[in-house]
C-alpha cells in the first residue's frame, strides 16, 4: 500500500514536471531571440506565439503543449494494474493530474514561475480522460473563434460547455469527481480570463485573424512597422531580436 501512495505521488509530481515544460518560453528564445514573455500580452502560449512571432513559430508551441498534458494523465493508466487502485481511484488520480500539469504550465519550475494560461495543456490532459468530450469543447471553440476572431470569448465558451457535455456524456457523468472537475475547470477558465473580459466589454481585446491573408511590407520599413513574419497574421510585426530564417 505504501508503495502504491508512493506511485501515484511520483505520477502527479511528473505530470507537473511535464506540465512546466515552457514549449514558449524556449522556441522563442532559441529560434527567434525572444522571451515571448516580454511581448504581446506576455503570455507564455499559442496565442501570444501566434501574435507576436506568426503561425510557424505557434503550431509547434500549441503541439507540445497539447501533448504534454495528454502524456501527464495518460501515464496515470500504468497504475490500473495495482490491485489497490480502483475505477474510481484512477479517475481522481487523473484529475489530480490535469491539475498537476496545468499548474505547471501556469508557474513552471523551468521558467521561473512564469507561464501561460494552460488552455492547450488542459485541452490534451481532458482529451486523455476521455477524448469525446474535448472534441465538442473544441468544435465549440472553433465555431467561436471563426465567427468572432476572439481566441479568449472561444476558450470561455468551450470551458463553459465542458460541464455541459459531461452531464450529457453517459460514460463520465455517473462520476461525481468528474462532474465537480468540469465545473472547477470552467470557473477557473473564466477567472484566468478575466482581464480578457474586461477587454471585451471595453471593445479592445485582439482578434485573431488565422485564415486572414497576411499583409507584404517594403523591405526596410520604419521601427515599429517592420514586416511580419512570414506567416503571421496580418498586423503582427516583427518581434525584437533575430528575424526569422
């Protein structure tokens, strides 16, 4: 028995260790010359990336950071095959995961405490408790994004569905560890946002253009209107530092 609380804290330390990976805070200081942290909204996370440095640099950022909290509470499985650990026991240990590893991307001990939001690393962590789920919460954020170009209004809308479609999911709504875990996890979502709704009631919160064909500058152009990345999005400009080979 003691060897099996011994197990599981091992595992929940992991998924925080995974969790403050900053995919961010590294990509851009390597191959850009930045601390993304200094920039945009000083964000350790794919929106900023995608802001500040374009959509090369924020597709990678968003992949690790999506697999890192799927890897966090995937390895949680290893543990069913303790006979005292029950169906039951793996779930909250999953769930202490999620928490484990979104913490850590929120304060990373490889960062100096200084992080994102998690919203990628809380998206793969659920997709490893139970897939269906977080693939609604993403086709609702998606909608949203693609109409209202708000990557903050998308995250809260698919965080306050995700209750809703675990009280409507038949293989997770009979935990009531899992119900409470979606309602935490859309509270929380709204209070890590809530400058961003300040924002949007003022009308000066940023859209995010993914699809929107970006803008060609003149070599040479003034500080402060460098040309974009190649592939950011229009109005993004250069990042200070390296320009990107």
């Amino acid at each position: 028995m003691i060897l099996t609380y011994y197990t599981a804290t091992t595992m929940i330390v992991i998924a925080y260790l995974l969790g403050s990976i900053p995919s961010a805070v590294w990509i851009g200081k390597k191959y850009y010359g930045i601390d993304i942290r200094e920039h945009g909204s000083k964000n350790a996370g794919t929106t900023n990336m995608l802001r500040v440095l374009g959509r090369r640099a924020a597709l990678p950022v968003f992949a690790l950071d999506f697999l890192k909290g799927f890897v966090a509470v995937t390895i949680i499985e290893m543990l069913k095959y303790d006979v005292h650990i029950g169906d039951n026991d793996l779930i909250n240990l999953k769930i202490a995961a999620v928490f484990a590893a979104v913490l850590g991307h929120i304060f990373p001990v490889f960062a100096g405490f200084r992080g994102g939001k998690g919203v990628a690393t809380l998206v793969g962590a659920v997709t490893g408790i139970y897939p269906p789920v977080a693939l609604l919460c993403f086709g609702v954020w998606f909608v949203v994004l693609m109409v209202s170009h708000y990557v903050s209004l998308a995250s809260m809308a698919a965080g306050c569905c995700f209750p809703l479609f675990t009280l409507i999911s038949p293989k997770v709504n009979q935990s009531v560890s899992f119900v409470v875990f979606s309602f935490v996890i859309a509270i929380l979502l709204i209070y890590t946002h809530r400058k961003n709704i300040e924002r949007l009631k003022a009308g000066t919160e940023s859209k995010t253009y993914i699809w929107k064909p970006r803008r060609i500058h003149p070599a040479g152009a003034a500080p402060g209107k460098d040309a974009a990345p190649e592939d950011a999005p229009s109005g993004a400009g250069q990042a200070p530092g390296k320009r990107e080979k």
